[in-house]
C-alpha cells in the first residue's frame, strides 16, 4: 500500500508539472539543466510505474550500506552535552 501510494503522488506530481504550456516548458527546461533529455519523461514515468517492492529494498540497501553513508549532525550544540575529543577531529563540539 505504502509504494502504490508513493507512485500515485510522483505520477500525479510528474502529471501536474507537465500540464499546460508554461509548466511542460518548465519541466523541460529543468530536466535539460539536469543533463536528461526531454525523451525521456514517458519512460520515466513508466520506471516510477514498475517499480516494485524488491526493486525499493535492493536501492535501499546500496544506498544505505554503511560504506557509502556518512553523518552530519548540524545546528546548535546544548551547553550541557560534553565536548568529544578524538584524533581525527581534535576538539569537536
């Protein structure tokens, strides 16, 4: 149920930005800036379409294995949290 309803928002989403002139011309533009060739915006909603819940599991993984992942933690630190020090950082806040 959650990737059904996943693929209805992008495909209403991809829908919604191509329809009229003024916005078709601007999600044109913006694949082009991308570097994606106009062509394919049929077979990328046909992808989105036959994406199962295998094929979600398997890009999860390669995308969330810890060899490719990194951390940044970011915003202001509580006073109260101690300072860590390590070798790689010397004195991280």
């Amino acid at each position: 149920p959650e990737l059904r309803s996943a693929q209805r928002y992008l495909l209403g989403g991809l829908l919604r930005s191509a329809s009229g002139a003024r916005r078709l011309s601007a999600l044109v533009a913006t694949w082009l800036a991308r570097g994606v060739p106009p062509r394919q915006l049929l077979p990328s909603a046909a992808m989105i379409h036959d994406v199962t819940p295998h094929g979600v599991v398997r890009a999860a993984r390669h995308i969330l294995a810890p060899s490719v992942m990194s951390l940044a933690v970011c915003g202001a630190r509580p006073n109260d949290l101690p300072i860590i020090l390590t070798e790689d950082c010397g004195d991280c806040r």
